[in-house]
C-alpha cells in the first residue's frame, strides 16, 4: 500500500510542477514580451559572455 501513496505523491508533485508552468508561460504569453524588457526571459540566466565572478575566499 505505501507504493501507492508513494506513487500518488510523485503524481501530484508532477502535476503540481506542470500546472504551475503552464500558469507561467501563459502569463509570459499575456506580457507580450514587453514585461521582460531587452533579453526577454533569458536576463533572469547570466550571460556567458560577461566576466565571471571572483572566486569566494576560503573555498
């Protein structure tokens, strides 16, 4: 029996997951791209081409 709870949890978290990025992508749909500003959704990731962050002491 606890397979299935198991397993029902897994589902709900799955769904959970899909409901809440379909939700998403149609508010970012609604925005128009107009929202996000230059670089669209992709300014929330880092660029590449920038200088990488210095290194954090004691690691």
């Amino acid at each position: 029996m606890s397979g299935d709870r198991e397993r029902n949890a897994y589902r709900a978290v799955v769904f959970a997951v899909l409901i809440a990025g379909a939700l998403g992508f149609l508010w970012y749909l609604g925005q128009g791209g107009e929202g996000l500003g230059e670089g669209g959704i992709f300014r929330f990731f880092s660029d590449p081409a920038s200088t990488p962050a210095p290194p954090v002491p004691g690691e």
